[in-house]
C-alpha cells in the first residue's frame, strides 16, 4: 500500500460474509490516516463534500460527527464503525452493516435503522426516542441505559422468524430460533425498563413462542409438549380467561362422561346408561337433562374438590376420571391463581 493511502483494515474474521478490505483512501494532512479513520472532530461541513465516499467505511470513525437528518449512510458497510458522542438525530441508516458498531452516548432521534445489521453492536447511554429499528438484526446487541418511548419502533415480530423457513436443516432452524427468543427478550427487558408493559409481554410472548418452536426442531419433545401446554391452557401464564375456559371444558367432558362410563349414584336413585347409545336414543328430553345436570354437578363439585358426598361414581372408570379430575382442579385452580398475580404485577 502507497504511503499516501490509508491502508486501515477492520478486523472481520469472525464475520459471515464479509471478507477483510484494505481502506484505499488518500491520508489526510497528518498523514496517518485518511479522513474516515483518523480521529478529528467531524463537523456538518466537513461531510460536505465527501457525501459519496465509496467503498466499505469499516472501522470509521465518527466520534462526536454531526450526521443530522444524514441519509448517505444508508445501505454502507459500517463494520465496527465508533459513533460515540454522535449526533444521530434524524438519520438514515437502513439496511447498513453496523456490526460490532459502538454508539455510545449517541442522540439517535428520529434515526432510521429499518432493516439494518446490528449484531454484536453496543447502544450504551443511547436516545432511541422515535428511532426505528424494524426488521433490524439485533442478536447479541448491547442495550444498557438506552432510553425509549411508544414511538420507538422495533416491528410487530423480529426479522429472525422471517428465516426459519428458510433454514435447510433442523439444526440451522433451531439457532434461528433462538436468535429469536433471545432477541425477544433482550427487547422485553428495555420496555420494562422503560415502562412499557404493553409491549413487553408481546415480546414475552414472542419470546415463548420461538422457544417452543426451537424445542421442536431440536426433538426435545418434552419440553415442546410442555411449552404447548402453558401456550393453550394459560398462555404462558398471561391470560386468566384461558385457565377459566380449560376448567370448564374439563368440568364439561367429565359431566357428560360419568353417566355414559358408569353412573352416579345418589340416596334417590342411580343416573346411569347401561347401554349408552341405545338409551340416549330412547330417553325423553327431561330425563337426559335430569341425568346430564347430575352429571355436570357432581363434575364441579369435584373439580372444586368439596366432595359434598351426597352423590357417589359408579365403576371403575367413573371413579378414575373422578380422581382425575380432582387432580386437575387442583392444578388448574393453583394456575389461576398464579397468572392473576402475574397481571397484578
């Protein structure tokens, strides 16, 4: 390299896609380095007229530079680029590389970073007010005393779950997915901080659901059956109305299932079909309601574990879904109880 070319070389070894450049961009008057990767203050002026500068901006250096409302930042390579101090306000970044970037103390209002690749980059002391980071990869980002607000847009659903799909093996799904999860969570812990509960458990749930996923295509079918389980029964413990709804579904089938598996038995007589089809068939409207009442009666009472005693199962069978029942009124009762505490915190 020529004595009046940079020569600066960003370190990119760990880095898909992206193979080392050599800046080869004349020195600047110190003779050191060029204009991008010395370490002057960078005026509005200064940018001027040097709007197009061509090539990979790797490791440049923006320390304390003036980029309001800039847009010909957009789409560059900015690998490891240091903005510390910056002005970022109303800028234009989409779709750069900003890998391994520093942005720390930056006033990055209003900045656009749609669909950017922030991997490995650090937001420290940051004002992402208004800023947007749609469809932006933020895996392994750095968010510390990052400040935000209801205009700060991260998108509906981070840009990972857009590449599962993609992926050509169970193994390449899975570390998509947990991109993901981890992404969603990184997010929820900055709208927790910043007071936006709203937004915090969609990430939560976005968190869940991509977790679920990866347990399924890495074969952990246990913990995938489990995660399916806290998905439908009480939405990852979010939503009372589905631990009401699964109780009364449960409540519901037992009711209709213990006159048709054995009967009930009480101190005025025995509701039961001895043959179930034939006898639904052949029994008037009052008697199936008589029937189905006891039925669904003794089903809450035993779901609510009160065991009155005034009415009895007949057989093995109804005695068994009476015992199980019982467990999961129980569980589903102590469940209830949990996902309420969680909406009151």
């Amino acid at each position: 390299m020529s004595e009046t070319r940079c020569g600066y070389v960003e370190d990119v070894e760990l880095l898909t896609d992206r193979g080392k450049a050599c800046c080869w961009r004349p020195v600047n008057e110190s003779g050191e380095n060029c204009f991008w990767h010395d370490n002057t203050p960078k005026t509005a002026e200064a940018f001027d007229d040097r709007h197009d500068p061509g090539g990979r901006l790797d490791g440049a250096d923006f320390r304390g530079a003036d980029l309001v409302d800039t847009s010909w930042l957009r789409e560059r390579s900015l690998v490891g680029a240091d903005f510390t101090g910056a002005t970022l306000r109303g800028a234009d970044l989409s779709g750069a590389d900003l890998r391994r970037a520093t942005f720390d103390r930056v006033d990055a209002r209003r900045a656009r970073f749609d669909g950017a690749d922030v991997e490995g980059a650090t937001f420290e002391n940051a004002d992402l007010r208004d800023a947007s980071l749609n469809r932006a990869k933020l895996y392994r980002t750095g968010f510390t005393d990052v400040r935000l607000n209801r205009a700060s847009d991260f998108g509906d659903q981070v840009v990972y779950e857009d590449f599962v799909d993609d992926a050509d093996d169970r193994e390449t799904r899975a570390a998509t997915l947990e991109a993901a999860s981890w992404t969603y969570r990184e997010l929820r812990r900055l709208f927790k901080q910043d007071a936006l509960p709203r937004r915090a458990r969609a990430c939560y749930l976005g968190e869940k659901n991509t977790r679920r996923r990866a347990a399924w295509a890495r074969g952990e079918y246990l913990r995938a059956l489990k995660l399916e389980g806290s998905r439908w029964v009480m939405r990852y413990g979010t939503s009372p109305t589905r631990v009401v709804t699964s109780s009364a579904v449960v409540m519901g089938c037992s009711g209709i299932l213990y006159p048709l598996t054995g009967g009930l038995r009480t101190g005025s007589g025995t509701y039961a079909f001895e043959q179930p089809v034939m006898d639904i068939l052949a029994a008037t409207p009052g008697q199936l309601a008589r029937v189905f009442y006891q039925g669904l009666y003794f089903s809450v009472v035993t779901f609510a574990t009160l065991s009155y005693g005034d009415i009895q199962p007949i057989g093995a069978v109804a005695r068994a879904i009476a015992g199980i029942e019982s467990l999961l009124g129980s569980l589903l009762l102590a469940l209830l109880l949990f996902v309420l505490t969680q909406r009151v915190r």
